[in-house]
C-alpha cells in the first residue's frame, strides 16, 4: 500500500527499534489483532474483518550528501539480503556532475539565481560508482525475488 521511507546510514537503520518498525511495515498483524480490541461494539462485526496487514513491502533509502558508494552499497545489501524489501536508492543531483546540474537548473529550468554549494561535488557519488552498486544489488535482488533500483516507485504490493 505504501512505500517506506529510510536513511541515513547502516548503523542507525540496523538498529533494533528501526528494524522492528520495518517488519511492522511488512507485517502489522499483531497491531492489527492489538486494535480489533478498541473496535467499539457497535462496530463489533468489523473485529473479525481480514484487514490488510502487509503496509509496505517496498524501501526507498535516503542518504545524506556524501555518503560513500560501500556505505549505501551495505545499506541495500542489507534491505534486500537480510529484510527482504523492494528497494530504491534515491540519489543526489551532484552525481551527474557540476556542468550538467547547473545547465539544467540554470539552462534548462531557469534557476539562474540558484548556486550549488561546489563541495558537494568532490564529495557526493559519482555516477559511475552508483552505476556498479546498483547492478551489484540489482543481482542480489534477482536472487532473492526483489527489485532493486533508483528514484523510482518500488513495488509496494505485499
């Protein structure tokens, strides 16, 4: 039903509170068994309604500027080898280079009054490199049944 949003790093989403909240996005069966207690009983024929309990079987990964290739590498390794899901990388503009951003936002869009920050360039992922990580998770989710890609929808359908 929905697509399910994280970042930033490996660390933070590993942890144990993040990946109970994602298996709960998977799998919202005790939630749901919790809430049929609050349905009031004027409702009461709804208690045993066969509720959707899959929300999200898809992840789209959000990374700050400038996190390394193997970092967002380990990161899908992770949602799709170890969770499970669908996955997205969103990545950043300044992988594709100071002349072509600055040509479309200036050129193409007109933002002539908009400057990028230059450092974000030295620093955030190169194209090339997003290339590589993304055919190395793109196997890894063949294997296991997934789909792995970037800035577009995952399949959500549980």
């Amino acid at each position: 039903m929905f697509d399910t949003s994280v970042g930033y790093d490996l660390e933070g989403i590993r942890s144990p509170a993040v990946v109970r909240w994602l298996e709960a996005m998977r799998d919202a069966s005790a939630i749901v068994d919790d809430l049929r207690r609050e349905i009031p009983d004027e409702f009461s024929q709804f208690r045993d309604y066969p509720f959707r309990t899959c929300l999200s079987a898809g992840i789209t990964l959000s990374t700050f500027h400038g996190t390394p290739a193997g970092e967002i590498e380990r990161i899908g390794e992770f949602l799709i080898g170890e969770l499970g899901f669908h996955t997205v990388i969103k990545l950043n503009p300044p992988m594709l280079g100071r002349d072509r951003v600055e040509n479309i936002l200036h050129g193409v869009l007109g933002y002539t009054g908009v400057a990028v920050n230059p450092e974000v360039y030295e620093r955030d992922l190169l194209f090339e490199d997003a290339v590589e990580v993304l055919r190395r998770l793109q196997a890894l989710a063949v294997r296991r049944g997934l789909t792995a890609g970037v800035n577009a929808a995952t399949p959500s359908r549980c």
